[in-house]
C-alpha cells in the first residue's frame, strides 16, 4: 500500500457493519526500500513478520501496491512475502489478497502468470453475480468496484486448477473474485477498500507527472473530471468485506 494511513483508513472503513470486536496488528516488510521518511512510524506502530512468527490469527489481509509493472521475483520484498504466504498457511485460519497481493498469490502458490495490459484497467467496473456464494450475499445482481492496475491474470490459467473456483469474472477487468475450493483463500483484483477519491487522487498525480492515463471508467458525474465523483461502490465494498469477516469467524 503506497499509503500506509490512508490504507489503515479504508481497511477499518469497510468493518463499519460488522458486528463483532476486532483487533488489528499492521505488518510492514522489513527489506523494502521506503521512498518516503515512514520508516520511524512503522516502527513505532507496525510489526514485522519476524515479531509475530510466534502468533497465531483469525484472518490475513494483504494489501496490494504499485508494482504490477516489475516481474515478481524482482519486488525487493518478495522474498520476504513469500515467507509470509508460507507462515501464514499454519498460523492463519482466512487469507484475504487484494489487487497486486492477489495476484502475486496466486503466482507463488499456483503457478499463475500475470500478463501487461494495453491499456491500464483503470476505473469502477461492473461486476455480475452468476453464482450464489457466501461472499456475495446481500449483493446486488450487479455491483460496481474499482480497479487500477496495468496487468490482469487469464480466466483460462486459473481454471486448470481444481483448487480454485472464479466467483466473478469479466472480459474487462479479468477474473474478479476467486477463491480456493476450502474457501480458506479469497483473491479480489480490485479495491472495495477505496474511498471516494482515491482513483482521482491517482488520475490528477499522474497528469501532473505527465504520466500517460485515461479518464478512469465509470467514475466522474458526466465523464468529466472537474465534476464531482459518483462513489458507485462503496456499500458494496463495506458488504463483500463483511461477508469475508463472517467467513473467518464461521468456517
């Protein structure tokens, strides 16, 4: 997460309807190269892999980050993700992936490749209900949630696993929600987690940097975007996390 509070933010955003008490422990990766001074307040605040191998949890969540575009042995972290993936096997019941996580995930344990995109998935998608599942319910038949990111993973790779089962997919955005048959393992490649200006934070930056982007889909009033953003998701958002807190305290 390139945002570390604004993260922490949306991630206890979307636990506003649950009902029970939550704890939270924030992990950061200690081998990465920070950008920015945030090093003093992880470690103030935040705990290493290291700190808690000892501890056993209900539920992981592993958040994505702007890396798509490099190959993923070469995430200066990824060694240490890769020992997270496996610690977490035994030490945690439910491991929820978002975006980037997913996707990386899905790679180490499966073998999945990851492929570039033309254009940058970039946008509030569509997303259709075909099947019933307990991460849905509640849902509308059709729902919207953000995406962002210049790789997508293929519906064909992911089938040739009897492990895994695609609850939503799209011929826009790839597949949108897997799981593993035991339903242990939840894959998201998009983000229920934004808040309503997280994508025009992203669009306005990149014009700014003169970074190429397109208007993101589905998003300002109008396609325009000096006018005000239509938050298409977030009941959503807050509804398929909720589904997920269930699922780690019912399974």
């Amino acid at each position: 997460m390139p945002n570390k509070l604004e993260t922490e933010g949306q991630i206890l955003n979307l636990c506003t309807n649950y009902s029970q008490n939550l704890s939270f422990t924030f992990l950061y990766p200690q081998t990465h190269h920070f950008k920015t001074n945030i090093v003093p307040y992880l470690e103030k605040t935040y705990a290493t892999l290291e700190e808690v191998k000892d501890e056993y949890f209900d539920g992981l969540i592993v958040t994505g980050a702007p890396v798509e575009n490099l190959d993923f042995t070469q995430v200066d972290y990824w060694n240490e993700f890769t020992q997270l993936l496996n610690w977490s096997k035994t030490h945690v019941k439910q491991r929820l992936f978002i975006c980037w996580a997913a996707q990386a995930a899905l790679n180490y344990d499966f073998g999945i490749p990851k492929y570039q995109v033309e254009q940058k998935i970039f946008g509030v998608f569509k997303h259709h209900i075909k099947q019933a599942n307990p991460l849905l319910h509640g849902l509308k038949d059709v729902f919207y949630l953000p995406h962002s990111r210049r790789t997508t993973i293929q519906s064909s790779d992911v089938t040739r696993h009897d492990d895994l089962n695609i609850i939503l997919d799209s011929s826009s955005t790839g597949p949108q929600l897997i799981t593993t048959v035991d339903r242990r393992d939840t894959f998201i490649t998009g983000h229920p987690e934004y808040n309503t200006n997280t994508l025009a934070d992203e669009y306005f930056r990149d014009r700014k940097n003169e970074i190429p982007i397109n208007l993101p889909e589905n998003y300002f009033y109008a396609n325009d975007p000096s006018k005000q953003v239509i938050n298409r998701w977030h009941d959503a958002g807050i509804r398929l996390f909720t589904n997920w807190l269930n699922q780690v305290e019912t399974l």
